[in-house]
C-alpha cells in the first residue's frame, strides 16, 4: 500500500517555499489568452436585448428591422418564463453581426412591446415587504431564554449588508463554434471547465461527450461561473443559425445587473451577558433578498456558539438573480455577529479583544483562535493603540481598532488526474481543474515536482480542457486541497512504478529507493543511484501513465479554519471620509503548498473585503425598479490608494502542516466588514450600522450622535 | 477615495469617445476630425474640418512601431481596432468607458485608456502595447517584477498595469510610494493585487535605473 501522506519538513523540497506563479510571464507578457479574447475564423459578436422593467408582460417583440442591419447574420427570440420579464436586464432576444458594434446597432433596432406591471426592488425597509416577504426560517439552540433572564446587560444593535456584485473583471460569456451539426467547442469563461458540457447539452440537443470545452485563463470568477450561462446557449444556438462561431461576452453594464450579486442581510440583534463580560444568550431577527429566489440563512451567530433564537425571512426582489459570492453567507454572518459583540463590549466598557478571549471557549478551535487574536493584536499593536470608543484626540481626523474573526471548510474537493513518466524523462500532468488567478497549476506543478525529487520545471502541466480527467469546479475553496491531494497520489504510484522498473539495475528492493535531486537511489545512500533521465530510459518504449482519484476524506485533505482579522482606521469626521490605515489577518490553513501564492490570496481577500466594506452597493431605484450604478464609475471598487497597510500572517509548522490542504480562498475574505465596521465605531464613537461605509452614512451616524465630537 | 492618475493624460483636445456618443448639441469641436452624427448636432463645418464616416475609412495605426492598415467605421475606439480588428488582445476590455484601466496602452509616451480614444483619433501616434515590452522572449524589467512580486492573481487587470507601471516608470524612475499610488490609481483589480504591484513596482524602478538612492 502506498504511502501518501505530505512528506516532512526536513524532506520538502518546494511545498511550502514562496514560489512564483508558474503562469506568471504569461499573464504580464499579455499572452495569456482569456476565452474573451479569442478570434474565432468568421467570428460573429453577439448581444441581447434586454427587458428595461423589472416587472412586465412582454407584448411583442419585433425583429424585422434588426434583420435587415448591416451586418447582421442572425436574430432569434428568447423564451421568456410566462411572458413575464421579472427583472431589469432579463433576456429577450439576442442578435449577431459582423462587427461588435453592429450587433449593438441590431439589439437597439429590436422593437419590444411591454404591458409594465408592479415591481419591488428595495428591501431595506422590511415593513414595505408585504407578501415579498416569504416564509421565515426560524431556528433555536440551546436556552437562549435563560440566558435573557439572566442577562446583567442586553445590547441591542442594527447591521446591514446590501446586495453587491461579483463585478469579474472578464465578464461573463463564451465563445462557440460548431463542427458540423453535432459537435460544438465551447470556450467558456468558467470555474468549472469539467461540468460545464453536461450542463448546457441538454439545452442544444447534443451528447455532452460532443461538448468541448476549453479554457486557458479565466478573468475572475468568485462563485458567479459555475456553469454555461442562458446567453451561453444563446450564443451556441445563434452561431449554428449563423454558421459561423460567435462571441457573446456581456457588456459591463449587463455585467452588473445580471451576472451574479451577493444577498442583503439587515438584522436586528439582542444579545445578553453578564457584568464580567460572559455572554449568554442572542436573539435576531432578520431578513435579505437574493433577487426571486432564495439565498439561504446566514449561520448568526456566527463562529460564537452562543444560545440562540433567530428568525430569518427571505424578501422576493425584481432584481438580478444572487449567486454564490466568495464565502456565501459567512461575510454576513460574520459582519452581523462580531459587530453586536464588538456594540457589546462597549456597552460594557470592555475591550473587545478581552471580551473575545474571555468567551473564546465558545469558538471550536478555541486556543488556535487564541493564539491568533494574541498575534493579530501584536502586529497591528493593539493594546497600545485601543481606546474606549470615541477617540478622544483632539481634531477632526479620529482613529479607532476593530478587530474579527471567522471560520471556513475548505476540503478538497474530488478531482482526477492522468499523470504521466516518458522515457525521454519528461513528465505531464492531464487534469479538468481550472487555475482561477489562486495559483492552482503552480500548486500542482510544487506538488508532483516535490514528489518526484525534480525541479519545477520539468513537469508539463495540462489544465483546462475536458478531454482531461474531470475535476470539481472551483468554488468552496475546495481546489487546492483536491489537486494536491489527486496529484500526490499519482506522482507516488508512478514513482512506485518507476521504482520497480529500476530496481534491478540498483540491485535493490523497489521499496527501498527513493527519488531525490534529480536521481533515483538506494534510501540514504546517494553512491547507489542514478539520474532520472538514465532511469526513465529502461521504461523501454512505454510510458508509466497513472490514473488517480483522491478520496474525499482522506489524510491529504482537511476541513475547518479558523482566522483573525484587525483593522486601524482613521475618519474625518467633518467630511465622513473613512481611510484604511492598516489592516492584519492571521490564517491558519493546514499544510501550505505555496507560500508565497497563500500570502496572494489573503491580501487580495482583504482588498475585496476593504472594497465591500467601503464601497461596493448594487443601487436599486425604486421607482424606475432599475440598477443605478451598472458602470464602474458609481459601483466602485477600491483602488490601490484606498487599501492602506496591510500584513498577512499564516500560521505554519508542523501543528498546521499535519492538518493537510485545506483551501483559503474564502475564509480571509469574511472578516473585513466587520473588523472595519468595527473600528470605524470605535474611532467616531457609535456605530454605523449599514455596510458600505460611505461618508453619508458616518455623517448620518454622528448626527444621530448628537455632532461631531 | 479620490482616484487621479496624471492630469496630462485626459485629451485636452480631440473627441473624447464620450464626447462623442453624448452628442452635446453646441459642443465645441477643436479637432480637425469629426464624425458625420457628430456633424448634424453642431452648428455645421468649419472649413478645414475632415468629415468621416458613418461609414468604414481607411485608418493607419503605429502600434509597436510598426503601420497597421485597417478599414473601419470611425467609432471604433482604439481598444476594439486592437482587439476585434487585429490581435493585440493584451489590453482588456473591462469597464469600457474610461475608469478601471485594463486597456492602458502607451500613447506618444503617455499612458491612456484605449476604450476612450477613438482608432481615428489615434492615428499618427505612436501606440505602444504590453505586447511589445518583453517582443524579445524576455520579460521586460516591469514584468520581472510583477512576476517576482505575485503582483497578479487572475490576470486580467494584469496588462494594464503593467503599462501604467512602465509609463510612470518612464517620467519618473524613483517613485515614491505615494507616486506609485497616484500613478497606478487609474487602474482597478478584482482580486485584490495592489500590496504585489506597490512592491512590485519599487523593485522594477531599482531593477530599471540602479534604484532609488533615498526614501
């Protein structure tokens, strides 16, 4: 049987060291070729006709003068459900033309008739929802009423996330070409190159074993591509219409209102404890829209296991639908939990960070969360620089510490690979995965190099494309700990196989050689060995090929991480300005493949997180039923001068590294809302209770206050 | 909050794609091109105003030192000429009006945004893109640096970066770090690249000119 587990310390060769990206000179040369940039022969550019109301009956819709445009080459209808558009930006025809800006021509000369109808697109005032509000989820733990009646204090809070977008960079679309009548290449822009051909066969009437799907690079993803979208099929129905492939990429503007948000939560929150700082017991009531369909409750509280009684209601809105958002649910959660304990320890002139380790037993992992508040507290010098809410130094501009901390799973998910030893020594890796900017080929190019005792660069690796072995889409944070794991299991039975083809020419047992240097030898004696190229030649003329599969629970992978974020904020509190002036997070994440690509993913984590806690707001009119801000003129992200200091810290060591992978691309993002809310109230003296955190709302909140000092 | 990026870099002169697509009536036109829709919402031609389009013209553009001939309408912007029309697909097409900077191409020395300029607009300039920075099979000093420093997560933004970096490494080879905010201040990333290229940045101007010699 062999053995698999991470090799130790003192063996590891490149898991763990800061590596560079192996697809780095690709992305900065301006090679590396993202499905949107393809040029197919022929190509044609798509574009849909969009619903403007968020609620009508569509009466007619009419495409002879688009027909007849210059350029164009084909126009068909889209099913809308009931006749009935439900937001703005829903489907309703879609054209294609030669040239990109003759197929916007055809779209706007595509006349649609509509009976308006009434709409509901602001959810912020629960007490408008009516009959948009659906069945509550409520749920009790433990005695949440024993814990009231014994409270010595009750704080009482409001917290508010909005809808935001995903806002990728490359926008949401594809690229397709048929061969023939049946079979059809499918260049995606997708977390998921492995599912994605079963998924939109059944709408072109084609085998999935038809589909190709191929994908080099992808422009950002963050839980919105999953899977071929409806203006994918659109695109593949309208090349074979056209007889020509089609590119049918969103334009921004489509991008925003269509292609994913993350749900609202606004909640109300009670939560008792005792004098000394004990928290007892909590109480929320609460609700969120995720468009018109669910979007799950948010696990408040959140990390803290404290009593609880909670009531959630989902709020039907005509906007775009949600979908999943790096994390779903747990950056609400946690924004929600850690700013009603942070109000609590105020209330009761505490330290928060007291308050924490004084409850920590309430976390799982309660002495890794420890040990992580103590360090986050060092870096960013917490008790030097805390003081009771309000900063009392003179002037406008007023500091303030916040601090948060949150959990996620991030097993691997189950991922194939075909793995490959030539006699000419080189060695490839064949595997469906796909590398969304977290560094995932460079985690399995580190793992099979490490494991062969080779340098990274003799390993060809191949992501990409379904003709290779299927892997699980990338979200969950499931990737890395799935390709490492897959890609560790086949490097040891091909290096196993390999063993047993050199062994007689060493003259040794098969069990007893290992591959390190660049040479295959005799366990701890390098006199007995020789170099992998001479080793690969007595294959003869046939390759070792190795089909591996990881196994969901296996000891390569693991689930559970903890995480503390803390944030120094500055707020002038003339103008309602919030500046970052620095920002530490502390990250255990099992074993790490590659450092330096680990560091990447939390600093950009607490970017995105800055640019939600800051800025980002999907802006709904109410009475238009419109997106306000579809542009990225007023739906902002935050720019290098917003970000401030930042610090990352991971946990290593042999207690991390014996936990095996366990993925990071969601935990880090999940804390920052609260631990600049946080701060933001500790620097101004109350609390701003509606993320983002926009001047108008720190004005709003010192007025509230009764001024400015 | 505030995101500037040289002032220099906004056309002061010449029709601004926005200009253009607002179709202000009374707009006053400076330039010695203009569109035919532009056309019929000013006051008329003055005498030494070129009329072009609606319809395809012919338009030279100097892209890496070298003429490429195109026959376009004259609202294509430089970032479609380079992308649609011909394979410099470095440049991304991301917000397409003029604020996120993934289209950052180098024009006469300065860095603009190629969704904003029109193809015809740009004629005449020498349009430099990332394509030509690292033309012999080696990354050019910038592009070492962003590599070196993991200045880059999906890489879309990527390129554009990269020529904002080397435009302002370009004027000033010893930026400070509140230079390379400002200067890179004109371009967004998703995923969160900004503590990357600020170092990245550094390391690429001590690489380019033996380094800064004080804080």
């Amino acid at each position: 049987m062999a053995d698999y587990k991470w090799p130790e310390e003192s063996k590891k060769t490149l898991i763990g060291k800061r590596i560079n990206r192996i697809d780095g000179p690709q992305k900065v040369t301006g090679r590396a070729k993202y499905n949107s940039d393809l040029k197919r022969p022929g190509m044609l550019y798509g574009k849909i006709v969009r619903s403007p109301y968020a609620h009508a009956k569509v009466l007619s819709v009419d495409t002879s003068a688009a027909e007849k445009m210059p350029g164009v080459k084909a126009v068909k209808l889209i099913d809308v459900p009931k006749g009935e558009v439900q937001w703005v930006g829903q489907e309703i025809a879609a054209v294609v033309a030669t040239e990109e800006h003759l197929a916007e021509d055809a779209a706007r000369a595509v006349k649609v008739t509509y009976e308006p109808l009434p709409h509901f697109v602001k959810e912020d005032d629960f007490a408008k929802a009516g009959d948009r509000a659906t069945q509550a989820d409520e749920r009790t733990e433990g005695d949440p009423d024993k814990g009231f009646k014994e409270a010595e204090v009750v704080t009482e809070g409001f917290y508010a996330m909005p809808v935001i977008t995903h806002c990728t960079l490359e926008s949401h679309g594809s690229v397709t070409e048929w061969e023939g009548e049946d079979k059809l290449n499918l260049y995606l822009s997708t977390q998921n190159v492995s599912g994605s051909a079963g998924q939109i066969a059944p709408n072109l009437k084609i085998p999935a074993t038809n589909i190709h799907v191929h994908q080099d690079h992808v422009g950002g993803g963050f839980g919105s591509k999953f899977g071929p979208d409806l203006w994918d099929v659109q695109g593949a129905l309208l090349a074979k219409m056209a007889g020509k492939p089609v590119k049918m990429f969103l334009d921004r503007e489509a991008e925003l209102m269509v292609a994913g948000s993350r749900p609202s939560t606004f909640a109300k929150v009670k939560v008792a404890a005792k004098k000394d700082g004990t928290i007892l017991a909590w109480d929320s009531v609460s609700w969120g829209t995720g468009g018109l369909t669910g979007a799950g409750t948010p696990g408040i509280p959140y990390v803290w296991k404290i009593p609880y009684h909670r009531k959630h209601t989902p709020v039907l809105t005509n906007i775009g639908a949600t979908r999943a958002w790096r994390a779903p649910n747990h950056p609400q959660a946690c924004y929600v939990t850690n700013s009603a304990l942070e109000d609590l320890a105020a209330d009761l002139k505490m330290d928060p960070l007291d308050l924490f380790i004084k409850n920590i037993e309430l976390c799982d992992r309660a002495a890794l969360y420890k040990e992580e508040l103590l360090k986050a507290a060092e870096l960013i010098e917490w008790k030097k620089k805390w003081h009771q809410r309000g900063d009392p130094a003179p002037g406008h501009i007023k500091r303030g510490l916040g601090l948060s901390l949150h959990t996620w799973g991030g097993r691997g998910h189950v991922a194939e690979c075909r793995f490959t030893i030539n006699p000419d020594s080189s060695v490839a890796i064949d595997l469906g995965s796909q590398d969304l900017g977290t560094g995932t080929r460079t985690v399995i190019a580190i793992v099979a190099a490490d494991t062969l005792g080779l340098p990274l660069n003799a390993v060809k690796l191949n992501i990409g494309d379904n003709k290779y072995p299927p892997a699980g889409a990338s979200g969950g944070s499931t990737t890395v700990g799935g390709v490492s794991a897959t890609t560790r299991r086949a490097a040891v039975d091909a290096l196993e196989a390999l063993f047993k083809v050199v062994a007689p020419a060493l003259n040794a047992d098969p069990a007893n050689l290992e591959a390190v240097g660049g040479k295959i030898q005799v366990k701890g004696d390098s006199s007995k060995s020789m170099s992998w190229k001479q080793a690969c030649a007595k294959m003869g003329v046939t390759p070792i090929s190795i089909n591996a599969k990881n196994k969901p629970n296996d000891e390569l992978s693991n689930s559970g991480v903890s995480g503390v974020q803390m944030a120094e904020v500055s707020v002038d509190i003339e103008t309602g300005i919030v500046k970052i002036e620095k920002m530490v997070a502390v990250q255990d994440v099992g074993l790490i493949i590659n450092l330096k690509t680990a560091e990447s993913q939390v600093y950009g984590a607490m970017i995105m997180g800055i640019s939600y806690s800051l800025f980002e707001e999907k802006i709904m009119d109410e009475t238009s039923g419109r997106m306000l801000n579809p542009n990225m003129e007023f739906y902002k992200l935050a720019g290098i001068l917003d970000v401030g200091k930042l610090q990352v810290h991971m946990m290593t060591g042999p207690d991390q590294d014996k936990r095996g992978v366990i993925g990071l691309g969601e935990p880090p993002v999940i804390s920052p809302g609260a631990a600049i809310g946080n701060a933001v109230a500790n620097a101004i003296g109350i609390r701003v209770p509606n993320l983002p955190l926009t001047p108008d709302r720190v004005l709003a909140a010192l007025e509230k206050k009764g001024g400015l000092s | 909050m505030a995101r500037s990026r040289d002032p220099e870099v906004k056309p002061k002169k010449g029709l601004s794609r926005r200009a253009f697509l607002s179709r202000s009536a009374g707009l006053a036109i400076s330039t010695p091109i203009i569109a035919e829709a532009e056309l019929a919402a000013s006051a008329g031609p003055a005498a030494d105003v070129k009329i072009l389009g609606p319809g395809k013209v012919p338009v030279t553009l100097q892209i890496n030192g070298k003429p490429h001939n195109l026959s376009i309408e004259p609202r294509v912007t430089l970032l479609d000429a380079l992308r649609n029309y011909l394979d410099f697909t470095g440049a991304k097409k991301v917000c397409d009006r003029a604020v996120c900077g993934s289209c950052t191409v180098i024009m006469d020395g300065k860095p603009v945004y190629a969704c904003a300029v029109l193809a015809i607009e740009a004629q005449g300039k020498q349009i430099t893109t990332v394509e030509s920075l690292s033309a012999e099979g080696k990354l050019h000093p910038i592009q070492a640096a962003f590599v070196q420093n993991d200045a880059q997560q999906c890489g879309y933004c990527t390129p554009g970066f990269v020529m904002a970096c080397k435009a302002l490494l370009d004027k000033n080879p010893n930026p400070t770090m509140e230079q390379v905010r400002e200067g890179l201040g004109g371009n967004l990333c998703r995923c969160g690249t900004y503590a990357g290229i600020r170092q990245a940045v550094q390391t690429a101007g001590k690489a380019l000119k033996g380094g800064r010699t004080n804080g």
